[in-house]
C-alpha cells in the first residue's frame, strides 16, 4: 500500500474483510500470489480491472 501511495497521485482504498469471508472470495480469484510473509493476517486482494477517467474501478 505504501509502494501504491508512493508512485500514485490518488489515494487507494485499504479495507478489511473477515477471515471466512476473505476464504469465501479468494475462491473465486483469477491468480494466487505466494510471498514469503510469514506474518499472520498479511493475505491481500487485490482487484483487476480498469480504472475509468473519474477514478471507477471497472
């Protein structure tokens, strides 16, 4: 999110998703991204889409 902020002239929405849910969604996902993170609740979605000129995700 930092890196986003850093390279990014617009503020990108963080929000949190509880744990059964977050499962739930990733079901359906197009592509996993293992890292190495060993950290407990570091899973990120991240969404794919095109942004529209006022900022939409599409």
């Amino acid at each position: 999110h930092k890196i986003a902020l850093e390279f990014s002239d617009r503020e990108w929405k963080m929000d949190s998703v509880e744990r059964h849910s977050f499962y739930e969604q990733s079901r359906k996902t197009y592509a996993v991204i293992a890292t190495a993170e060993r950290r407990p609740y570091g899973c990120f979605m991240i969404t794919k889409g095109v942004i529209a000129p006022d900022g939409k995700v599409m």
